[in-house]
C-alpha cells in the first residue's frame, strides 16, 4: 500500500504508522506513533501522511528562515532579532533531544521526549510565521488577545481541540484573507499543545 491509496481508504492507523516509517524522516515522531493510537497521534501521523502524499516541502526551514546572506541582522527591530536568537536556541535544543531519542531505554521516556519535541517545534512555527511575517510585510505581527482555556477542560477535550485547529490551519494557511485567524488558531493550538504536555 502507498500514501495515497492510505489516503483514499480506511486509514488504518498501524498501516500509516508503517507507511512513515518507510518515509518519514522524523525519528522522535516514528517513536511517538509507535507509542499507539490516540487522538493526537492520529491526527498528526495523519498530518505527516497528507504533506508526504502531496510531496510538498515544509513551509518552514530552519536555515532559509534564520539566515539570509542578503540581510543585515543588525539592522532588524530588535524584537525580530529576538525572535530568530530565540528560534536558532529552540533550535538546537531540539536537534539535540531528538539525538538522544532512540539511546532512551524506556518506551515511556521515549514517548514523554517524543511529546516535548512536537511541543518545542509549535513553538518554533509560531516564531517562524512572526519572522516570514515580517520579512514579506516589513511589519510586525498584530498582537493576539490573551488566550485562557477553562479549567474544566479534560486531557481528551484538548487533543479534540488540537486536532480541530490543525484541520483549520491546514485548511486554510495559505489563505491570506485569513491570515490573522491561522495566526490565531498556530497560537491556540501552541497553547495547547503546552499545557497538555505539562497534563501527560
């Protein structure tokens, strides 16, 4: 079976899982898929499959964003500059966890590593739209609202919430009427993201 045909199907979750071991780079989250089926897995692997199915590149690269041979650092506001020192440290930091994925004997350590990496590289999307924002505008991004999420929410009500923002962003991320809503759906969804690795 090809990405396509799981695509078009059922979209048996261990058949996926097999089909991005075969082409998928990442190798924590080969790990976090390995780790079972659950709602967030489900719809990142899901995710994964769709980009490898359209063959399309990620929109972000950590070295076409951060560095610009054409561009002087120096001459960046300084909450720019902040922003890709910051995105150039979380980087690293992750590039270094991800080394250390597969030499973790336990299958729980890996998938608790597996979750911080993907929380880690929300972070970096967010950095990396403020930074793409500002180098196609040369204007700042709009600030967001303060974003609270109710106490009552439950681990499952937040992976149905993440699952439901990512079908929104990938719907709609290249749709510059809605930039601002993506932007706030990335940042949610950020949110999200963190506070249900501090939960697991």
């Amino acid at each position: 079976m090809e990405i396509s045909d799981w695509l078009s199907g059922k979209q048996d979750y261990n058949t996926g899982v097999e089909l991005y071991k075969k082409y998928g780079t990442n190798n924590y989250l080969k790990e976090l898929f390995a780790e079972g089926e659950d709602d967030y897995n489900r719809e990142k692997l899901t995710e994964e499959l769709q980009q490898l199915g359209r063959d399309v590149k990620p929109v972000y690269k950590f070295k076409r964003t951060l560095s610009d041979p054409e561009e002087d650092f120096s001459k960046l506001p300084e909450v720019v500059q902040n922003w890709i020192e910051a995105a150039k440290l979380l980087f690293k930091q992750n590039a270094h966890r991800q080394s250390m994925l597969c030499n973790l004997p336990g299958k729980q350590e890996r998938g608790e590593l597996a979750h911080k990496i993907l929380a880690v590289d929300d972070e970096l999307q967010e950095l990396y739209w403020k930074i793409d924002f500002y180098k196609i505008t040369k204007e700042l991004p709009p600030e967001l609202p303060e974003i609270s999420l109710p106490e009552e929410m439950s681990a499952l009500d937040i992976k149905e919430e993440i699952q439901r923002l990512s079908v929104q962003i990938s719907k709609q991320k290249n749709n510059t009427k809605r930039a601002e809503d993506v932007k706030a759906w990335q940042a949610r969804k950020a949110l999200l993201s963190n506070y249900l690795h501090e939960l697991v």
